[in-house]
C-alpha cells in the first residue's frame, strides 16, 4: 500500500508590487536553481504548470528568446525556487522576479515527505494555486514558439491539461479545478489565493481524499461529472455537497 504523507498546506502569500505575474506573457527559468545542489525535477515541474496557464517559458540565455522579449527584456520575468527548509520540512519559495530583480511576488510551500526528490517537488505544487493564468497587459495572444521549446529542450515535455476552462460551482461560490499533477488537484476560489478543498487519489477510481480550507479532511467523488464532498459535521454525521461543473 502506498505510504500516505501528511502534506503541509502553507498560505501561499502573494506579494503584489503594481505589477502581477499575469500580467506578463515571457517567463525565463534559470540554467539551474543555486539553492539546490541538484535539480530534483523542479525545473520539469514548474515549466509544465506554467506553460498549463499560458506562459510562455524561455531560458535564462537572452540569446535565445525571441525577438518581442529581446526588444524589451523588461516583459519578462525571472523564476526562481529558493530552498527554505528548516529541520523536519522540506519546503520552498516560488520566487517571480522583474527586469531589475524586485521580486513581484513569492510563495511558500511545504511537505512532510522525507525524500528530497519527492519531498520538494510536492512542496512546490502546494505554491502553483497562487500563480494564475497569463494575461498579459498588452492582451496579445501567446506565441508558441521555437524558442519555447529550445528552453526545455533538455527536459521530457508532456501535455497539460489547460485548467483554466475546467470550473465549478457549489452555488455560493465559483471555483476553478487547477490539476496538480496525475494524483491531485485543488478546487480554488478565484478570489482567494488558499485551496477551497485538495483532492488525492485513492485505490478506487474517481474516489478521492479531501484535505478542506478549515483542515478537515473527508472523502469527495465524481457523481454524473459533479463533484461530490461528504462535510464533516459537528455530531459526527456528513452532509453532501455538489459542486456542480459550469
């Protein structure tokens, strides 16, 4: 049986300076991230999530980014994952930087996982509700480019499903469904930067563990495309919630 983990859900804390990270359409990713004495996968990870909402990712050699981010380099912004672990966590720090290095915003993640690998990749997928979908200021379309894929020449790609049009509804609320990976997702409420509700897989299909805002954790399933979560009361009794897909 799969050994199951306590995941540490940090407030992912967006830092707004005038500028947003949607509001730009070019994001470079470093050669390497110097905090870390290896990779651990992170650059693959943060490159899908980012592409899944639209950015366009290139490398940090402004020799190879297109013509639109070399004439003004000031539309891109710089990533970087900074490694924050203290003594019993793995955790981390999403950084998005300007053209003269002000971070615009940061986002922290954590995880009980042991294993470096593991442990710093599912820290970094607790930052990803707060970075939302790319719409840059000038409203241009995003361009997939040959660039693009040079800056993750490197890196296995794979398809992504685009979350942006996958939204729900509990009938108080709206909410958008942002797939973490094959084994979770999160439910997040577009006025918020918190996850509304964490879905994990389990044994059986389209069955799920569901870690709520208040920490409360329940069981949530698919019902006629609906999803379904049981909500712990107070006299140990569940009621149904559906969250209805728009």
């Amino acid at each position: 049986m799969k050994k199951l983990t306590l995941v540490i859900l940090t407030a992912c804390s967006m830092l707004a300076f005038g500028q947003k990270v949607s509001d730009y359409k070019y994001i470079s990713l470093p050669v390497k991230f110097e905090t870390f004495k290896e990779d651990f996968g992170l650059a693959d990870l943060l490159t899908k999530i980012l592409r899944s909402k639209n950015y366009t990712v290139i490398p940090s050699d402004k020799l190879q980014w297109p013509s639109e981010a070399q004439a003004n380099p000031c539309n891109v912004l710089m990533a970087d994952v900074v490694n924050d672990s203290g003594f019993l966590r793995n955790k981390v720090l999403l950084q998005f930087k300007d053209c003269n290095s002000k971070v615009i915003s940061s986002a922290k993640g954590a995880s009980n996982i042991k294993d470096f690998k593991e442990g710093y990749q599912d820290a970094l997928k607790q930052t990803f509700v707060s970075v939302s979908p790319a719409n840059p200021v000038n409203n241009q379309t995003v361009a997939q480019t040959g660039v693009q894929e040079t800056a993750v020449s490197a890196q296995p790609s794979s398809a992504v499903t685009d979350n942006s049009a996958v939204r729900f509804s509990n009938g108080k609320i709206d909410l958008q469904k942002v797939q973490i990976d094959n084994t979770q997702f999160i439910l997040v409420n577009s006025g918020s930067s918190s996850p509304f509700a964490t879905f994990k897989t389990t044994t059986k299909s389209d069955v799920f563990r569901v870690k709520l805002q208040n920490g409360e954790s329940t069981l949530g399933y698919y019902e006629n495309g609906n999803i379904v979560i049981e909500i712990p009361q107070s006299n140990g009794e569940y009621i149904k919630e559906v969250i209805m897909k728009k």
